[in-house]
C-alpha cells in the first residue's frame, strides 16, 4: 500500500497528538498512583495527603518521569520556610532528640538571639527535601532516594539522608519539625556564631587601636598648643576630619575608621576619646 505525502501529513497530525497523550497519561497515572498509594508507615494517610500537608513545607512539586535505565521515577521535592520561627522548631525538636536541656522557652530565646545575628534565611538561598519513588511493572512502589538539597551562600549540594530516613518520614506524617533538619540548622549557627564571635572580637582589637591613635593625635596636639587637661574640644567631627591631625603629613597617617561602623568622638583634652558601640572602649 502506498500512502501519499499528503495522507503522510494527515495521518502524523492524528497520530502525534495520540501519542503525546498517551505518555502525558502515563506521567499523569504514575504521579496518580504515588500520590493515593500508601506507604507501611502509615496506611490510613494518602502519601500525597502526608507530604502535601506538612506545615514546614512552603512549596511543593510532583514529577513523574523515567530514568535512564527506563525505571518509572515519581519524584517529590518540598521547598522548606526558612522564616525564624520554623527555624527555631527545628532546631527544639533536634535538641529533644539528643536529651538536651528540657527548659524549652529558654532554649527557644537562645536560638532566635542568635538568629537575629546570623539570618539564615540569608544563607540559605533554598533548601529542598527529596523523595524518589520506584514503581514496578506490577504497580508496586518503594522509596528509592531521600536526600536534602541545599544551595547554602551559592554552593549548591545534596546529601543523602537514608539513614534518617525512616524518622523523617514519621515526623512529616506526624507534621512535626525534623531532627535531620534541625542538626542541619544548629551546626550553621554554632559555626556562624564562632565566625561571628571571632570578627567582633577582631573588630574590638583594632577599635582600641585607632582609638589609641586619636588620643595620641590629641595629646601630641594639646602639648604643641600648650593646652591643659580639662579643655574642651568644641567640635569633634571637624577634629577626626582636621588633615592636620590624620593624613599623610598629621600626627597620624590615617583617619581611623570603627571596623564595624561606630562613630568616634574626641570632648576634651585628658579625657579619653570614646566610640558609639558599647563594647568597642579605650584600652586600660
């Protein structure tokens, strides 16, 4: 039989579009039957009930596809809300695991102090949860993969969490916090509070420094002027900004600059020059 260009034409125009809806349906069936299948943790809730209802989620998507070998894969992926008080959950529900300190409220200020510091929302530019589904020719399923998918300060990774997996999997059908997540968060914030420890701490030193460079500026001024202690500088943003006191030909080279944006101020002669941020004083 000979088929013309023609009925060649039409007959692709019926059949590409069948074709195309036939492997739309299959995805669409496969995502179908993960989402309104079961899994032995839990038969009473619908796997999709289960992890489209976790609170902690603040997105979530369904992809059914193949893999190369030709396995039918439905995947999961959960976007997780980084705001601070999911956060601090975490964080609690990983100390109750461990047999950490019981006094809960005070546990819960501790973390959100350091929260304000740190912003791990900032750090984090998206955190994911991901779950592999299998499906067999006879329509069975089995979780293949489970793992946390991380872009933390522009470094993308994703670490398998198998051995967690069992516990994750009751905390979100139980809609609870997860342990994995909140050893995950805890570990930044120690890490970022000794950074940040380190830095203030850096800060201070060479707040101390310049502010000793200013009262060296100003005794040597005070003794060229033949000036007594107890007199008054009347202006001392014009005194920090005088090239005669800090520049290339000043009593010092530099203006000093607070590392950590105070402001610095110079009252009077024998009197110590102070700056704006409590902790950053003039040496004893």
């Amino acid at each position: 039989m000979i088929i013309r260009r023609n009925e060649m034409m039409v007959l692709c125009g019926v059949i590409m579009p069948l074709f195309m809806f036939f492997l739309c349906s299959c995805r669409t069936n496969d995502e179908a039957l993960i989402r309104n299948g079961y899994l032995d943790i839990d038969k009473s809730l619908p796997i999709g009930k289960a992890f489209d209802g976790y609170k902690y989620f603040k997105s979530k998507s369904w992809k059914a596809f193949k893999s190369d070998n030709g396995k039918r894969m439905v995947q999961f992926e959960g976007s997780f809300d980084l705001s601070s008080e999911k956060v601090v959950e975490h964080c609690l529900q990983m100390l109750k695991a461990v047999g950490g300190s019981t006094e809960e409220a005070a546990e819960k200020k501790e973390f959100q102090d350091v929260l304000k510091k740190i912003k791990i929302n900032e750090k984090f530019k998206s955190l994911e949860l991901v779950v592999q589904f299998t499906i067999n020719p006879d329509k069975r399923f089995e979780i293949k993969y489970m793992g946390i998918k991380t872009n933390f300060m522009g470094q993308q990774k994703e670490q398998n969490i198998e051995e967690a997996a069992q516990q994750t999997l009751k905390e979100i059908y139980d809609n609870q916090p997860l342990i994995v997540l909140g050893g995950l968060f805890a570990a930044v914030l120690l890490s970022s509070e000794e950074i940040s420890q380190a830095d203030d701490a850096a800060n201070i030193a060479k707040c101390q420094e310049n502010l000793t460079k200013i009262d060296s500026a100003k005794e040597q001024w005070a003794l060229e002027n033949k000036l007594s202690n107890g007199t008054e500088i009347p202006d001392s943003k014009a005194f920090l900004n005088d090239p005669k006191m800090f520049g290339p030909n000043g009593y010092e080279s530099e203006k000093p600059i607070c590392p950590s944006g105070g402001t610095y101020t110079v009252n009077s002669i024998g009197e110590n020059p102070k700056c704006s941020i409590p902790n950053h004083t003039f040496p004893e």
